[in-house]
C-alpha cells in the first residue's frame, strides 16, 4: 500500500493511474476501521482496479468539541486493516493539507436534507462533510465512491453534493454490517464497555420491530413506543423517524411497497448512536 500524506503527491500518483486507463475506487473514512468500513475497501477492491482510501478526522463537520476530542483515533492498526485487506492507496492528510490558509469555505444548498434529523441536532455538521468530501473528491477523482448504508442521511446528502458539483462518480451504497447483538458497527462503539454494548443493542432491536410492524400498527405510535423502549433503558432519543427512502419526508401513513426507511439517534451514557433499516 502505497502511505501519501500530501495533496499533490496524490494527485500525480492517481492521474498516472488514470492515463493507464486504470479504474479508481475511493472508500473516504474516519479511521478507527472495523467490519464496516473493511466491507467497504472489500467491494471497492472487487469493483476497480485501484482501491484508494482516506483517513481523516474532519473537525468542521463536528458541532461539539468533545466529541471531536473524544473520536478514537488507532492510526497504526488501520495501517495494518488497509494493509492485510489489499488497499492499494492510503490518503493520510493533517487538518493543514485538507484546509490550508486559503481554503475557502463554501455553503452548499442541499435543501430539505440539511434541515432535518441529523442536521437538525448537529446544525453545520452535513456543511462540514461537504466542505471535506468536495475536497477529498475534487483530488481522487475517483470513478466510484463507497459509502456505507449505516450513515443513510450522510448518503442523501453527498449525493446532492456530487449533483451541486457535478462530479462524473458512481455512488455505492454498502450495507451496514453489524455485530451479532444486532448493534451496527461504528467507531464509536469503541467507547462503550462490554455491557454498554448490549444495552445499545436494543437500538437495532427496535428498528427491526418497527420494520416488522409497519404495515400493523400506525407509524405515530410505533415510534412513541420505540421512544419508550430506548428510554426505558436509559438512552436519550434524538429522533425516531419513519422516512421515504428517497426524499426523507417524514410518511405518516406507511402504504405496503412504497420504499421507506426508519432511522434513529440516540446517546448511551454520552456516547451518540445513529442507525437505521430499509423496509
Ligand atoms: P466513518 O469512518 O465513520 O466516517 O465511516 C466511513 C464510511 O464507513 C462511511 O461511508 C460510513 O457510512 C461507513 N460505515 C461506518 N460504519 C459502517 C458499518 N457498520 N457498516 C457499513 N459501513 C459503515
């Protein structure tokens, strides 16, 4: 795997790819990888020629500072995941690279999806990830781009990013990979203990409940009950929301069919959790 840390290094070694007609898979992440983000590189690597991956912690997407200083970061073992798994570029950049002195920052009109869920309880965050993904994009300029289903509003809203933008990328779309409890694998997860993972087992729990009672009970009182649920068990819910799939509007009336998906967030003892299922 070939370890670059600057701009335009990255950029000669991948257009020498490109001019030898080489096809660029690009897998951006946060590090701290697990199961997740090691089935993104996996379907990267089968898909293209070239699998190039990024690891950086994005400080403007981060509307809370402990947060951000709270992310694990375990770099030299992600050396080792990328390594064993058969990525073949490591883009590593410091906050400098990604957003030197001259940086502007941009505003992008995402609409409605900058307005609600995710970006409703983290204002700024989904202007952040664009500020990044724009970047990381405009220097790979790869020929498909692997996301992960576990971060569905994220999907939507890089989505509009590369329509605003006009990148020439394929979107793929990864399914969550989840521990056996059900618990959908994050970094995050890093900072609960053994027992604390279980209790946030009841996150997926109840997802696939309300999946499974969609067309039985009304989607107020499926998501009231859901509420309950987590409380009980001592999250605090963000939100709990029965969405179209494609528009993310909220569906009051779930007609059978019609593709929609559940997503919730929720924080166990400080540490916040998001999920979601298509039904
Ligand atoms: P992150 O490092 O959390 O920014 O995630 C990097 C990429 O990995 C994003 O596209 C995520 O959606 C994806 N990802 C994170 N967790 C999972 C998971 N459990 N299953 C599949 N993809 C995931």
């Amino acid at each position: 795997m070939i370890l670059i840390k600057n701009a335009r290094d990255l950029v000669k070694l991948l257009s020498k790819f490109r001019s030898d007609n080489l096809k660029i898979g690009f897998v951006p992440t946060m590090g701290a990888l697990h199961e997740g983000h090691i089935s993104l590189i996996k379907r990267c690597i089968t898909d293209n020629e070239i699998c190039a991956a990024s690891i950086f912690i994005n400080p403007t997407q981060f509307t809370n500072l402990n947060d951000f200083n709270n992310y694990p970061s375990t770099i030299e073992a992600d050396l080792d995941i990328l390594e064993r798994n058969g990525c073949n570029v490591l883009f590593l950049p410091s906050v400098k690279e990604m957003y030197p002195s001259d940086h502007k920052t941009k505003f992008y009109d995402l609409g409605y999806i900058d307005t609600i869920m995710e970006a409703a309880f983290r204002p700024g965050h989904y202007q952040g990830v664009c500020q990044v993904v724009d970047k990381l994009l405009s220097l790979v300029e790869p020929d498909r781009l692997y996301l992960g289903q576990k971060d569905y509003q994220q999907c939507m809203v890089i989505r509009k990013l590369i329509e605003l933008e006009r990148y020439p990328v394929e979107v793929v779309v990864v399914a969550t990979v989840r521990e056996t409890s059900g618990l959908a694998m994050s970094s995050r997860n890093m900072r609960l203990s053994p027992e604390e993972k279980l209790t946030a087992a009841a996150i997926s729990r109840n997802l696939f409940y309300v999946r499974d009672q969609i067309e039985n009970l009304p989607a107020t009182s499926l998501k009231q009950g859901v509420t309950e649920a987590l409380n009980k068990e001592g999250f605090k819910v963000d939100y709990i929301e029965i969405a179209d799939k494609i528009t993310l509007k909220a569906v009051e009336k779930f007609a059978p069919g019609s593709g929609a998906v559940v997503l919730v967030a929720a924080t166990l003892h400080d540490v916040r959790l998001i999920d979601n299922v298509l039904i």
